[in-house]
C-alpha cells in the first residue's frame, strides 16, 4: 500500500516517548511514504525523536478536591477543554488521515478529520468500556456517547484481535 505525499496525524493520550506500538505505527505509515505527525501527552512542546514528528500536549491534572461533585464536575471540564486542545492542535495540521488511538481520542481526532475533509481511523486497542479501571464511572456514559457517535463514522476501524472486532 502506497501512502505517497498523504499526511497523517496521529493522536494518543500517553507518553508516546515510552508506547512502542505507536512509533512502531507511525514509522510503517513512513516507511509507505505518509508524512506522520503524532500529538501526545507530556511535558514540553516537541520531543526530539529522530525523523518522527511529535508534539506534546501538556497532560490535564486531575482534581483532588475533597467534595466529590466538584471534583467530578472539574474533571468533567479538564476532559472537555482537553479534548478541545488536542483537536484545535490537529486541525492545525490539515492532515489528510486522523489516526485515532483509542476512545479517549475519537472525538478529538474526529472533529478535527471533519473540519480537514479528512479521513478518519480509529485504532481501538482495547474495549474501553469493559475495563473495570480505563475510565472512572462518571466518564463512561460521555466515552460511550462518544463511541457510539464516532465509530460508525469512522472510514476505519481496526483492531487487535478478532473478539475485540466483533464486539466493536
């Protein structure tokens, strides 16, 4: 498959200096001749990686105020306003693919690929929803809004293994 002068942005909410898998992801898609950018979190503002393109997003803090409905209330807003972030960062780069790492970036990736006319990816390693400790109760009736709005739209979906497919 030839991704000749194609752009590719891809989003993910870890430390892409220490995920593999996604360097390993995006030097594939480089070695089919995309242009790769990858938008992760950490400190700083671009991460010296060799020919990989990576800029880092300052990781939103979680609150730890003692009042359980503000602090779930001002975690809901830091999700949100991070979201935003990422997705102003890859409209920015018009991209012609957004790759999306996992739930937690689908809406941000998938904003940004409408207001691109791009196309969308979503890479889901896993079943977020199902994991007893990959969202806290309060974020998974919003997660599955968000998968449920942006996976049918998605121009691909792809998956680690046959069970998580067919669930998805």
């Amino acid at each position: 498959m030839s991704l000749d002068g194609a752009t590719v942005c891809m989003l993910v909410t870890n430390d892409v200096s220490r995920d593999t898998r996604v360097r390993r992801e995006a030097r594939a898609l480089m070695d089919a001749g995309a242009a790769v950018t990858i938008i992760g979190v950490g400190e700083g503002d671009l991460l010296n990686s060799g020919d990989l393109d990576i800029r880092l997003l300052k990781p939103a803090r979680a609150s730890t105020h003692r009042l359980r409905p503000v602090r779930i209330a001002t975690n809901v807003m830091r999700t949100l306003r991070f979201e935003r972030l990422m997705s102003v960062v890859a409209s920015r780069l018009r991209a012609d693919i957004y790759h999306c790492n996992d739930l937690d970036t689908l809406a941000a990736g998938a904003r940004a690929a409408s207001r691109a006319g791009a196309r969308l990816v979503y890479d889901s390693h896993e079943l977020f929803l199902e994991g007893e400790d990959t969202f806290r109760h309060w974020q998974r009736p919003r997660r599955a809004r968000t998968e449920r709005r942006w996976r049918p739209r998605a121009d691909l979906v792809i998956t680690v293994n046959d069970l998580i497919a067919e669930e998805l």
